[in-house]
C-alpha cells in the first residue's frame, strides 16, 4: 500500500475509516503479500482500529452526556 495514497485520518469519517478496516482485514486474511505489504497493511489497520475506537468512544460519551443520570439510555424504546 503507497502511504502517499492513504487518506489522512482527518480526512476519513468514521464510516470511511470503518470500511477501510475492514478491507485492510480482508486482505490480511487472504494472506497472499509480500511480507512489507503485510506490514503496512497491519500498521494502517492498527491506526484505523485506534481511530474507530476513540470516535466510538466519544460518540459513547456525548450520548452519557445527554443522560446525565449516567444510566443506559435505550434509544430503541425510547
């Protein structure tokens, strides 16, 4: 994967980062690369993983913040 072609976090919404895990994923599972590609395709998958988990993670904490109580808000039923 050529680092000048992937897009800057900033630049990704979270579903785009999201789909771009999982096509990361996908081709790690194949197992067919050279071993850099592999390593590349890894490292990326790691900073989209940790990228995903801290937009989760506000996304978590604004919705605590719109229940002050800090109970579990079950927007299905709601």
């Amino acid at each position: 994967m050529n680092k000048k072609s992937e897009p800057t976090l900033e630049t990704l919404s979270f579903e785009q980062a999201y789909r771009e895990l999982e096509e990361t994923v996908q081709k790690l599972e194949v197992g067919n690369l050279p071993l850099e590609e592999a390593l590349a395709l890894y490292q990326r998958g790691m900073v989209l993983a940790q990228y995903c988990n801290r937009q989760l993670d506000s996304a978590e904490l604004r919705i605590k913040t719109l229940a002050p109580s800090g109970e579990w808000v079950d927007f299905d039923e709601a």
